[in-house]
C-alpha cells in the first residue's frame, strides 16, 4: 500500500514496521513530527511513548529499554545530540542488547537551528555507524534496516535526515508492521557496568565493530552505483543525490554516480572499485567533508593517482544548503562546461520578512514589562525558544542567546563581572525544565544578583504544541500531575518567587520591578497560554480615532503585526486577537473592545 507521506511521518511508519517497543525524543524541528506521528499510534500499536525533559533523559531511557533486549528508538535533532551526548559516548562502549536507533535530524541552512553541525561528524566522534537518507521513503526503509544492524553489531545507530528529507512529501510504499519487539529481559552482568578496566576492553572491541560494520556496509541495498560514460565521476550522499541527479538530467549528462546511503563508516571495496574506473571525481555532500575525507584517505592508502574536488578546493561549500542551481555550477566548473545561462533581465531582491512574535503573544507583553522597569542598561539574556524573538526591534529585549537553558547561567556569569547593572535571564517553561534548573541552583548556591523570568506559555510552543511536565497531560495524551515552576524554584532555594499574568500590564511592571529590587536571584513565572491556543476567544481590539493623539506609542514601542501606520493613523488589522496590551499602554484610552471603553 502506498500513501503520500512527510519524511517525518514515513520514518514513523518505518519504526512500527520495525516493531518498536520504545520511542522517546525531545522536539526540535525538523525533527519534531517523527515523536509526534509515533505518540499519536502508540496506543493503538501498544508501544511507549513519552516526551522526555531533555535529550539526555531521552537517551538514557531509550537505553535501558535497550538493555532489557527490547527495539528502542530516540528522536531529536542536530544540537540536541550535544545534549545527549555525554550517554552515547560510552553507550558505544557498553553497547546494547535489543536494536536502539537515534534519528538525529540536521538543518543545514540552518533554518530553525543555533548551528549547522554535521551528525555524521558526531557518528565519527563517537564511532557509530551513520545512515543518510536521501528521500521520505528511503528514511522509512533504512529506519528498518538500522534496527537490524543495531541488533546485530549490539551497538546505537544513528539515523541523519536533514531537513529536506524530513519535511518534503512522497508517495510512500508502506510495509506490514511487525509485532513488538518485547526483549527477552534484562541480564545481570559485570557488563553494564563501566569502569576503567572495562572500558578500555571495550573500545578495542568498539573499533572493531567499525570494520564490522564497514563490511556489512559493502552490501548495504542503500549504496547506489548510476552507470555513465567518461573518466569523471561523481561520489555524492543524503538529499545532495538528488540534487546530482536533477542537475545532470538538466545539463544532459550522463556520468558515472555512486550514491552512498552509508557515508559512515565507509565501505571501502565499493569506492575503491568506483574509482577504478574514473580519473577524476566529485564529492557533493552538504554540510562537512565526511565522505570526501575518508576518500581522500582511500587515495593515499591505495595510491590511487586521482584526480579529488569537493569542498577542500572550495568547490563545494561547506556551509548552507545545496540545491540543483548551484549543483550544476559545481558540475559546470568541475566538467570545465562553459554554461550560457538565459538573459532573463535583473530580478528584483526579495522582501525583506523578518519572522516577529505572534499578535497577542504574552511573551510581548512580559518582555514590554522587564523593559519599563529595568530601564535601558539593564542586560537581558535569552534562550532557545519562540521567545528568542524578543531581540528583535523595537523590544529589542534578548541581548544574548547560546542554547538550551544558557540564560540562566550566561546571566550569572555576566552579574559578576558587571556588578552595577541589572540582569535578567530569560526562559521559557519547557526549556526551563529541559536544562533550566541547573543553572538555577547553581544561580542561588554561588550567591548570584539575577533576575530569572519564566515565560510560561503552558505548552512548548516554537516546535508545535508539544507537553512538558508543567502540563497535565503527556504525550499520548493521558492526564499526568504538573509540576509546577514557582514551587520547584522554591525548591531550589529561590526566597523571591512571584507568578504573575504578563497581559495585566500594570501588575506585571510593578512585579517585575519587585524582582529587580530584590538582592539575591530572584524569579518571576509570567504565565499566561500560548496565543495560537486561544484564538478566537477574545474580541479585537478597535481604535476610537476621535481620541487617538497618533503618538505612535503602539506601533513603536510594541512591535505587534496587528497594528501598522495608516495614513491616518494607526490601523488595527485582522489579526488582532485581543490581547488588550496596546490599550493598556495608550495614554489616551483611545484603543478598546469595540472602540468603546467601559
């Protein structure tokens, strides 16, 4: 059967097929639609589902279900494998008992992303086998297959769709699901357990999992060789094999391909008999050299008299996404073809769109709030979130962003070096849980002067709406007792804990005023719902004209897409959901439900 499936979905499927027993992930795009497809099936299939606190916690759950022999799964993208990887690098010692599959999505680009790092560098580091999809159904199918290498080298494998793969739609033929693979149970043994003496077996063992992992690897059905005529060649991987092959079609071109689903580790026969048989190649690979690396060392160790371009020449760039256009300069200069592209005329540059929080985003508001009361030499550090958003003008109200759960402690750092100014750290709920606490407490053991401000739109908003453990539901959907921030902070040693509605403008000013006076770290949860969550339940705003002064307070100072300059002053469009900020903040009273106060 087949059905039109995004790449996220198809390795969905491609998990059940496989008879996963236990998914876990935390959500950042392009990633984030695989967890959620599985956790929308894992009743009916029986299988456990769960949206971990971050991707370390995922991981390490994944694990052990893994020691126990069952097929486990981990979801997440490019940066959360930093996050995760303190486990997996000595998970790749101890290894695993049941299949364990991570799908790490990359986002080269980037375009929702702090980095544009490779998995397949990180595969390396690691020394895990990596499996490079190039299309929705190929992600399906090799999710099947890692699960089996998995099984069989009892080592994590590691599955890299970027974003293309992840988010283009195909038609995609789907498979019979197996049943649960259950595991026959956890084993006691010395094995589990990682000390000095063990592990120095074990990455002897380790390093020759590699080779049989190279081996199997040689007869891998995702390893591809597109026959062509002349002594130049083309040695390409993941979504840039489909750029290849559309951009030789277009040129008129037919030259020998190897497409490579398996860019790590390498199988070394396959490339070696390719090269064989050309004088010159390319390597067209998005991202970093990885396969153009371990070529380059096949060259040198076989004495291969090759003729190598790809991105060390600096044909091949190194950063940001490649697409068939630039593919085939690539192709042109590397074939020395002497392109004549059409006189199509000058286009005009593209609009400038630069992405803005939401009208009626609460986080607006509270930023609005800690800017009035900390004034303009206060020092406000940001997070990894919608939110994020908060540096553009005119809040202008993030000065420093890193990743995950570092306001907190870039904040400290800076309070102690700039002593006289105020620091604010913001984050939001889910990130707070994700890597948020520790940085609080080390705030309040070390005797930091900080300001934290928890923005809890009581959802995990940037990536789609996904639970956390404030919420009382989890990811399946089963009720689940919240935990909740403002006590977990007193928990922490927090004396000065606060919660307060960000949209009630005046109190939230005079709270967040309260908080900066305090000496000592001090936290304010402004919590008020997600905006996209309650659409509609509040009337729009409208603007009395006969008392607006058009001083422009609303436009510029907010920076709400609602509200534009007309050429009689501000207009409050469609897409006002009533949030009130702008009316509380007019000094005429001019902006109201309706236009008319009450």
């Amino acid at each position: 059967m087949k059905k039109l499936l995004m790449g996220n979905e198809a390795m969905a499927h491609g998990a059940v097929e496989a008879g996963v027993r236990v998914v876990t992930g935390y959500p950042g795009t392009p990633s984030s639609e695989i967890f959620s497809t599985l956790a929308n099936m894992a009743k009916d299939y029986g299988f456990h589902a769960e949206w971990s606190v971050n991707e370390k916690v995922a991981l390490e759950v994944a694990a052990g279900a893994a020691y126990a022999g069952a097929r486990a799964m981990v979801t997440m993208k490019q940066v959360g494998l930093n996050v995760a990887g303190d486990p997996l690098m000595t998970l790749a010692y101890i290894g695993v008992k049941g299949g364990l599959v991570l799908v790490v999505a990359d986002d080269p680009g980037p375009h929702s992303s702090q980095n544009e790092q490779d998995t397949r560098k990180f595969a390396q580091f690691a020394k895990l086998p990596v499996l490079d999809p190039s299309t929705p159904q190929e992600a399906k199918d090799m999710l099947k297959d890692a699960f089996e290498l998995s099984e069989k080298l009892g080592l994590p494998v590691i599955l890299r769709p970027t974003t293309r793969t992840c988010h283009v739609c195909q038609d995609v033929t789907l498979g019979e699901e197996r049943e649960l693979q259950q595991g026959d149970g956890f084993e006691k043994s010395p094995g589990w357990v990682i000390f000095p003496s063990l592990a120095i077996k074990r990455h002897a063992w380790l390093n020759k999992q590699q080779e049989t992992a190279r081996e199997i690897f040689e007869q891998s059905p995702f390893n591809k060789l597109i026959n062509g005529t002349g002594a130049s060649g083309i040695v390409t991987t993941g979504v840039a094999y489909n750029y290849v092959m559309e951009a030789l079609d277009l040129m008129g071109l037919e030259i020998p391909v190897l497409k490579l689903g398996t860019p790590y580790p390498m199988p070394s026969n396959l490339v070696l008999g390719f090269l064989d048989k050309v004088d010159r190649v390319l390597v067209i690979e998005e991202q970093e050299p990885v396969v153009e690396d371990q070529i380059i060392k096949l060259i040198w160790q076989h004495k291969r008299p090759l003729i190598l371009r790809g991105k060390h020449g600096q044909l091949v760039p190194r950063e940001g996404e490649l697409n068939v256009d630039k593919v085939m300069n690539i192709l042109g200069e590397f074939l020395k073809i002497d392109r004549q592209k059409e006189a199509v005329g000058e286009l005009p540059p593209l609009p400038v769109r630069p992405p803005v929080l939401c009208s009626g985003c609460p986080h607006r508001a509270s930023f609005y709030a800690f800017k009035q009361a900390a004034g303009r030499d206060a020092i406000f550090t940001g997070d990894i979130g919608c939110y994020t958003l908060g540096n553009m003008a005119p809040l202008n109200a993030v000065d420093t962003c890193l990743c995950m759960g570092a306001s907190i402690t870039i904040g400290s750092g800076l309070q102690i070096v700039e002593q006289d100014r105020k620091v604010v750290a913001f984050l939001g709920d889910s990130t707070f849980f994700h890597t948020g606490i520790p940085g609080l407490i080390n705030a309040v053991h070390n005797g930091a002067n900080q300001t934290v401000v928890v923005l809890d739109n009581r959802t995990t908003g940037m990536t789609g709406h996904q639970s956390h453990p404030g919420l009382e539901r989890n990811a399946i959907g089963e009720p689940v007792e919240p935990l909740d921030i403002a006590k977990l902070a007193e928990a922490c040693g927090v004396k000065h804990v606060r919660v307060i509605d960000p949209l009630e403008h005046q109190r939230a000013v005079a709270a967040a005023k309260e908080a900066l006076d305090y000496e000592g770290v001090s936290l304010v949860v402004m919590r008020r719902e997600c905006v996209a969550l309650t659409k509609g339940k509040n009337m729009p705003m409208k603007l009395n004209k006969e008392k607006c002064l058009d001083c422009g307070i609303c436009i510029e100072e907010l920076g709400c897409p609602a509200i534009s300059r007309g050429t009689e002053g501000p207009v409050i469009g469609a897409a006002c959901t009533g949030c009130n900020l702008c009316g509380q903040i007019c000094p005429a009273g001019a902006i109201c439900e309706g236009g008319v106060a009450k």
